[in-house]
C-alpha cells in the first residue's frame, strides 16, 4: 500500500508542476476553462508520453500508467477550475 501511495504522492506532485509550467506557456487568449483544459491536458499527455518511453519505449501505454496520472491530474484541473470560480465570484460581488 505504501507504494501505490507514494506512487500517487509523486504523481501530485510531478503534474503540479508540469501544470503550472504549461498554464504559464497557454496563451492568456485562449481564455478561461478552455485554457485550463488545454495545459491540464497537455500534461497529462506529456506525464503518460514519458512514463511510456521511459517504461516500455514507443509501446502503447499500459492503463496503470493512464489510472496512474489521471487522478492527480484531475484534482489539480478540479483545483484550478474552482480557484477561477471563486477569484470570478469575488471581483463580481457588488459593493455595498
């Protein structure tokens, strides 16, 4: 159980990173969740590309190296989503 947890535990932290490096590469102009869907995206594409080359070389990538980045990936996109919800929520509030 402790690798399955340090496995996940390394995933978060790989694609935060990852993630944060693309969404500051993403041009601003494509615009809000699109442009969180795009650099989420891409690093999870590029998370699985690497994890397969390094693994297996150019065969198709097993599905516990897809299970294995999708939830950490998830969390972040779920994390950004809803930091943008909540920074659009606060400039939008009306004075009083």
């Amino acid at each position: 159980m402790l690798g399955g947890i340090g496995g996940f535990i390394g995933a978060l932290v790989v694609t935060f990173f990852l993630s944060r490096v693309l969404l500051q590469v993403v041009p601003r102009a494509t615009g809000g969740i699109f442009r969180l869907a795009i650099a989420h995206g891409l690093s999870f594409t590029i998370c699985i590309m690497t994890t397969t080359l390094t693994m297996s070389g150019w065969a198709f990538p097993e599905i516990t190296t897809l299970t294995g980045f999708l939830p950490p990936q998830g969390i972040w996109f779920v994390f950004d989503v809803l930091r943008r919800y909540l920074r659009m929520r606060r400039s939008h509030r009306p004075s009083a």
